[in-house]
C-alpha cells in the first residue's frame, strides 16, 4: 500500500513539475493572460469563488475542471446571447482551444522568470481603497438546511453632506450569499421595519419604502465587475439617508454567519442626468408540474425619447430562456438582449457599451420560457410540482428592468407615469397600484395653458379615491388624495385625511410634512411650526422640511431659529435655491449683511438674471 501511494505522489510530482517543449503551450507565455484577465476578480481570497486562480500552482490544480467549465460555457459566467454589453466575460473559441490545449499537453509552467504577475487587490477592494466603508451591525446566522432566506439590513449613512457616487462595491463575505440588491431609503420606512423585526434587519422580498438611487440599479452576483460610473452619471447620496441591502441567502450544508460590507467612492462631480427604473414584470404564472414550454410576457409603450443604459432580467430556477425587443413607431424591430440558457446562479444587470436610443411611442416587449419537467436538471423539485408566481425562489417571477434616460430631463416624470399606468392595467385591483399611478400624474408636466392647471390633480385624485374604494384605510392614499385636495382649494377635507392618515399606518409621517404646509399656508402658521418640528424628528435631513419650517419661523419673526434652519437646508442640498434665497433675507433681517450678501450671491449663482435675488441685494444697501 505504502509503495503504491509513494510512486503514485512520485508521478503526480513528475506531472507538475515537467519541463517545457519547445512550441508549447506554457502558463507562462500563454494561459496566465487568460486566466487573469477572465477568472482571477473572482477566484481570489475574499471573493465567492471556491479556490483561487492567481497562481500556476493554483490552475495546475484545478487544470481539468477548468477545461471542463470552459469548454461547456459554464464558465466564465455570462449569460446573454445576444447583446453588445460592457465587462462582457465571456472566453472566445480560440482561448477555450488555448485552454484544452495546455492541458493535453500536460499543463506546463514555461519559464517562471518570464510570467506575468497576479494581478494585485488594494485589501479585496477591486478599485482600491473606498471613500467610506459600511458595515451591518450584526451578523446574520444562515442555518445549514432549509429553505432560503432573504434579509434586508437597514446602514444608516453619516449625516455630513450631499455626496455623489460614483461606484460600489458590495462584499456579502460569505458563500451562503446568492446575491444581494442596495437600494436608499429616506423616509425612515427601513428603519421602523427594523426596529419592529427581532432579528437583523427585517425579512422577506420586498424593500419597504427604498428605491434605486437616481435611478441606478446596485447589487452584487458572483463575478459581476465593480466599475466607476463616468464623468456625470454618479448619483445623489442623501445626508442622513439610509442603504438597505437586500440578501438572498441559501444554506450551503453548514452553519454560516454573514456580515456584508459596502464600499462607496464619491466623487465632486455632481450628475448631468438621472436615469429612470422602468420595471416590466408578469404576475399572470401557473406553471403546470411537467411543462416544458410555459411563457411569461410583459410589454410597456414609452411615452417619450429615450436612451436605453442598461437592463437586469429576473427569474429563478425554472426559468430556460429569455428575450425582449423593441418595436420602434415605424415598425422596426430590434432585440434588446436574448439568453438561450438562463442560470439563476449567474444573474446580473448588463449595461450597453453604445446605449441604444428608442422614439417616443417604442414598445418594448419581453419573454421568458420556462421548463417545469424533469428533463430541466435546475429544476428544485423532485418530482416536478406545481409552481406559481411568488416571492421565494422555489417559486417563479419575470421581470425585466430597463434603466432609461429621457432624452429631455423635463420628460422623466413621463416614464414614471407609463410604468405606474402599465401596472394598473396589469393589476386593476391593486390599491398600491392606484396609489403609485396618483403620485406619477402629479408628478408629470402639467399639460400647457392655465385652463389645464388642476387637471393633474384632478386625475391624481381619482386615482387616490380608486385606491380607497378598493383599501379605504390605507394610508398613503389619504395622504395622496389629501394632497392633490389641498391644490383643488379643498383645505379643510385634506386637513382631515391627512391626519387620518397618520392614524393609519406604521411609519405614515410623509403626511406630516404636507399637514404642517397646509397649516402654514393657510395662517395657522403656530400649528404649521408644530407639525413641521415633529417631522424633523423624523426626517432629520429632509431638505424641503427645513426649508418650510425656516419660512414658518421667519413669517413667525423667529429669525435666528429660522436661518438655522436654512443653514440645515443648503448643507443638505447646496444647489437648493430657495433655501438660500430665503437664508440671505433672514440674515439681512438681523443686520447680518455680510453673510445676507454671501447667501443671496450663491442664489444668483444658482438662478442668473433672478430679478427678486438682485432687488434683494439692492436692499440690503451699499458695502
């Protein structure tokens, strides 16, 4: 036995160390390029990849696995078929054959002298160290069976300044992470779920009250590439708000804590656009055990021009191909991405390296398949069973989301509008629904002429009321039709529904804001204070709430407590006109004309040729 062992450690020897031919394939000369350009970022300590590709010694170890991963198009892991997308993975015909050809030639070194270098990692970081780095409070324990979980962990972020940012790096540390999506809440939503759920952070799929940031979709999957945004298209980091990292975790046969970190790079360079997340998806699935061929679709028509960035697809396990097109106005249509072979594993967002432009009246379409046999080797279950649309990843979704940019930023409420409009025809029934479609109308352009002033909030009322006929205690739709009551001249009845809808639900204190305007606009402006100072407890670092509390003092004469109001307000949101504005007639008020010019300089920066900031100036006299 023991001269068994020994001569075959003294072969596996011989094998390693072979010498060169001359006319080789060699790691050195040949494959480390390959293996570090497409597999190191991932294979690497820290990262979710299993072992390590830095190193001869590590791809001599794992020489044939990695033939076989590449030659299948398992790895690397890209999925789409068809789409020209940045940090695209994928291995060419000639290095899979490099690949296979190194190893039938015995997977030699080549001269260690004349190799590349591994590349470097700044302490794991893929683009060096970060501006700031934020971790969840506790741990999360991940059992070593069952089904699996999804946690959403609420990082608070520090309350200094507005901050642009330009790339994240998400970090779950940990291989029970399937993958993870950030969003930024600040209404304080997260917080409260938080506080109301035992363990960390609070459960389930969905998000609370957080949205993407500026439109931008942030996660992480195993393999997917940090990047920094260009000049112009960071987004907008709030003082005081909150990140919300979602993780969908998946026993992996032991016990397992997890404790993500996230990286943020800022930069000064504020943004020149603001993408919008325009989300298709379809409910409408039922998937019979045994189907092989069962299809999801969705379609939305774009109201105006607009630039295609990017798109994330999602499904789970069942799910076998995906595709989505556009129908331009003239008939034309184009594929926007296909993937023949879908992996849930493998999921991620693709963005276009040339952004494709689509007209206004585009109509994007998507649709996926779906395999429910035992033919399907992804599918979970044994024998197959019946699946339908569900939040868990034993059941199935489809959706698709498009990041967009209006080709005219005064037309991005517009998109708005189409996608809350698409889901309420999609799910008439839904109280939510109406209640998002209430807030996209009010946001839209108001259509031109004075005759049309109120239509916005005329339709945005029915569309609250739609929502109270089908829930009548839900709170944000008192809140928005009391909103949209208050621009009808109806005070008195959105006073009422404002404070029924702080009665009504957890964490409803949006309606205190919009209470504490009406008060104040109405001459109840001791009352408007009152209200105004309970929402700052709240929404500490909401630039408008301390613009309207400042404007209350001042009316009130309580003019040192009303700059230092403003003073919060233009740290929160420097190119916030009116708060500057304001803050230079207060100080010129208390004789501070100095800092009042400093103030109204910045206004007339921020709005030239402003006749109001420039007679302003003129009061405060010579100097």
């Amino acid at each position: 036995m023991i001269s068994r062992w020994v001569a075959a450690l003294g072969a596996s020897v011989l094998l390693f160390s072979c010498g060169d031919g001359e006319g080789s394939v060699t790691w050195a000369d040949d494959v480390a390029v390959v293996v570090h350009r497409h597999c190191s970022g991932c294979h690497r300590p820290g990262q979710a990849a299993p072992f390590p590709l830095l190193t001869y010694e590590d791809a001599w170890r794992k020489r044939r696995q990695i033939v076989r991963v590449t030659s299948s198009g398992y790895m690397p892991p890209w999925l789409p078929t068809h789409g020209d997308f940045l940090g695209a993975r994928g291995l060419s015909d000639g290095e899979v054959a490099l690949l296979s050809t190194w190893v039938d030639g015995g997977a030699m070194r080549g001269e260690p002298a004349t190799e590349p270098r591994a590349p470097g990692f700044d302490s794991g970081w893929s683009l060096g160290a970060p501006d700031l780095v934020l971790s969840a409070d506790e741990a999360l324990d991940v059992p070593a069976d069952g089904p699996d979980l999804f946690r959403n962990l609420v990082l608070p972020v520090p309350p200094d300044r507005l901050r642009f940012v330009e790339a994240v790096e998400i970090r779950p540390g940990n291989a029970s992470v399937h993958h993870a999506v950030l969003q930024v809440d600040g209404t304080r939503d997260a917080r409260s779920r938080d506080a109301q759920d035992p363990g960390p952070g609070f459960g389930g799929m969905e998000m609370g009250l957080s949205v993407p940031p500026d439109g931008h979709f942030l996660g992480w999957t195993p393999g997917k590439a940090v990047r920094r945004n260009a000049p112009g298209r960071a987004w907008r980091l709030w003082p005081g708000s909150d990140l919300v990292l979602q993780l969908h975790l998946t026993p992996t046969g032991k016990p397992e804590r997890v404790r993500p970190t996230i990286g943020l790079y800022f930069t000064e360079v504020p943004p020149e656009e603001t993408p919008f997340a325009l989300v298709m998806r379809s409910e409408r699935i039922d998937i019979p055990a045994g189907e092989a061929g069962f299809k999801a679709a969705d379609h939305v028509v774009l109201p105006v021009a607009a630039e295609l960035r990017a798109v994330y697809p999602h499904a789970h396990y069942l799910c076998t191909h995906m595709v989505a097109w556009a129908t331009l106005p003239d008939g034309e249509r184009r594929t926007l991405f296909e993937i023949g072979r879908w992996d849930f594993d493998w999921q991620d967002d693709y963005h276009y390296r040339n952004p494709l432009r689509l007209p206004a009246g585009t109509r994007v379409d998507f649709e996926y398949i779906y395999d429910n046999s035992a033919a399907n080797p992804n599918n979970p279950s044994s024998p197959p069973r019946r699946v339908a649309y569900g939040l868990e990843s034993t059941d199935e979704m489809a959706t698709l989301s498009l990041t967009l940019v209006a080709d005219l930023p005064e037309e991005r409420p517009v998109l708005g509008w189409a996608m809350a409009n698409r889901d309420v025809e999609r799910s008439p029934e839904d109280p939510g629904a109406w209640v998002n479609l209430a807030v996209a109308v009010r946001a839209c352009p108001a259509p031109p002429g004075e005759e049309f002033r109120l239509v916005p909030h005329q339709t945005a009322a029915a569309h609250a009321s739609r929502a109270l006929e089908l829930s009548p205690e839900r709170a944000d739709a008192l809140r928005e039709l009391g909103i949209s009551l208050v621009e009808l001249g109806q005070g008195e009845r959105a006073e009422a529904l404002f404070r029924q809808a702080l009665g009504a639900g957890r964490g409803e204190q949006i309606a205190r804001l919009h209470l504490g305007e009406l008060l104040a606009r109405s001459g109840r402006t001791a009352e408007g204070i009152a209200e105004f100072e309970r929402a700052v407890e709240t929404f500490p670092n909401h630039a408008t709430l301390r613009n309207n509390l400042a404007t209350a003092l001042f009316i009130e004469e309580r003019l040192e407590d009303a700059v230092e109001h403003y003073r919060v307000a233009v740290r929160l949101d420097p190119g916030y006109f009116n708060a500057w504005f304001n803050l230079g007639r207060a100080l010129g008020e208390l004789g501070r004309l100095e800092e009042a010019r400093a103030a109204l300089s910045t206004a007339a920066d921020l709005r030239p040729g402003s006749a109001e900031v420039t007679q302003a100036i003129d009061a405060l006299g010579g100097g």
